[in-house]
C-alpha cells in the first residue's frame, strides 16, 4: 500500500517538475480566485472543473465525444501521473481557463449580470465560448508539442481542418465551458436564494490578467516554433474578440473603469469565505 502511495507521489511530484507552466497558472488561479470568490468557490471550481474535464478527456479517447477521436501516446507515464490514459495536468488546466474565461465574461457585463436569470445564462453562454476560444491557440499548438518543451503527447489519427484540429474539438470546448461555468454559476444562485438578489462584487481582474496571460504564452509558443500563420489567426480572433466584448461592455455597462478591477471579493456587501 505504502509503496503504491510512495508511486502516487512521486509521480505527482515529476508532473509538477515537468510542468511548471501548468503548476504556475494553477497558482495563479488559486490566488485570483480566492480574492475574487472566497476559498470555498475557488476549490469547488477546481474539482468540478477538473472532474467535468477529466470525464469527457476519458469519455473522448473512447468514443469520440465531446472533442473528438484522439489518443495521448503514454510517452511521460513514468514520469507523470496519468489518471487511466488521461495525463493529470490535462484535466487540470480546464478549472483556471474556466475561471478566467468566468471573470471576463463578468467584466464584459457588469456587476448586474447575477441579479436576473437572463443575465446569468448570458453570462454562461459568453464565458464557455470565451473559453473555447482560448483554444484556438491551444490546441493547435499543443497538437505540435513534440517540437516544444509540452512533448508529444497526443493525437489526431484524423487530423482536423483547423490546423490539424477537428472542429469537435471546439464543440467539446465550449460544451464543457458551458457545463463547468453553469453549474458553478447555478450552484451559487441556489446557495444564495435565501438572500435578496445581490449585484456581483468580486475583483475578477486577477482572472481576466490570467485568461490574456494564457492567451500570450501559447502565442508565443506558435512564433517560437515558426507557425506564425497559427499565432495571425488567434491574435486575429482575440482582436476582434476584445472589440466585441468592449462594445457590449459600452452598451450595458457604460465604461471601462478599474474600480471593480480592483474591489475585495464581496457578495451582499459581506466577506465571501
């Protein structure tokens, strides 16, 4: 038993060294999201997020569904945890881009997003595309892994039409944005329904720092390994993306202040915990 524990371990320990990207975004996001929604929402986001993500990782290695058909080639297993096929660190980055993806949305929208139920499934539905579209970068670079420090670790025996990405992937993408930021968001209305409804008063800029962070660090991958038409493509559609959310923001919030940047982490004016 103990030396199956000593393995755990050990393995969990060579994920952290041979993924220090990884193990600093978690970070981050660990210290963003207790600023912004308390410890208690910062963990329960991290293993349900992790959990939705580990779930459709094992369930697509199968079946196919909701990323589509790939395989992880096992080449770090005895360097890394693996949980069955799945590497830990894959499933674990889901959590912190659904959190950034999160704070985004909710600064395009103002602090008046939670009052209303059309306000929250506006809020879901822009935060898992938000989400997604972190992966137009992601994935096709990390389908070129081999040629950077990520190694190569999947595949696509079909390829795919976006730079050797299918288009399922994206699906799955934004499906389980979807599921992961709706739950939490639901989960947190049903724990507060006791309460009159309440504006959103947490410090989401830490987040919305970490979604641009990710963003950079993959582009800067794909001009390092000389796929500059890959990095066009996303600074293209983040481009873009940034003049949509700042138009909305004018619309139906008025404007880009930093004040709710910078505001402790709040609900109904009481410390979140």
């Amino acid at each position: 038993m103990w030396g199956a524990v000593a393995s755990v371990a050990g393995q969990l320990l060579g994920t952290f060294v041979l993924r220090p990207y990884v193990v600093g975004f978690l970070a981050f996001f660990l210290v963003a999201g207790v600023r912004d929604i308390g410890r208690v929402r910062t963990v329960a986001l991290l293993l349900w997020g992790g959990a939705v993500a580990l779930v459709a990782e094992l369930v697509s290695t199968r079946i196919g569904v909701p990323f589509g058909f790939y395989h992880y080639t096992g080449e770090t297993r005895a360097f890394e945890l693996f949980l069955s096929n799945v590497p830990f660190f894959s499933p674990l980055s889901f959590p912190f881009l659904a959190y950034a993806s999160f704070c985004l949305a909710r600064r395009t929208f103002g602090p008046d997003w939670a009052t209303t139920r059309g306000g929250r499934t506006r809020l879901v539905v822009v935060a898992g595309a938000l989400m997604m579209l972190l992966d137009v970068v992601i994935d096709p670079a990390a389908v070129r892994g081999g040629r950077w420090f990520l190694g190569h670790i999947f595949y696509y025996p079909d390829g795919g039409l976006y730079f050797g990405v299918p288009l399922s992937n994206f699906v799955g993408w934004l499906l389980v944005g979807w599921l992961t930021i709706g739950i939490y968001v639901w989960g947190e209305h049903r724990a507060g329904r006791s309460r009159p409804l309440a504006a959103d008063r947490g410090a989401p800029g830490l987040g919305i720092a970490l979604y641009y962070l990710v963003l950079a660090v993959n582009l800067s991958v794909t001009f390092w390994i000389g796929e500059e038409l890959i990095a066009a493509a996303g600074i293209l559609v983040h481009a873009g993306l940034y003049l949509i959310l700042y138009g909305v923001n004018k619309v139906t919030v008025g404007q880009w202040s930093a004040e709710p940047l910078t505001a402790p982490a709040m609900t109904g004016g009481q410390p979140r915990p």
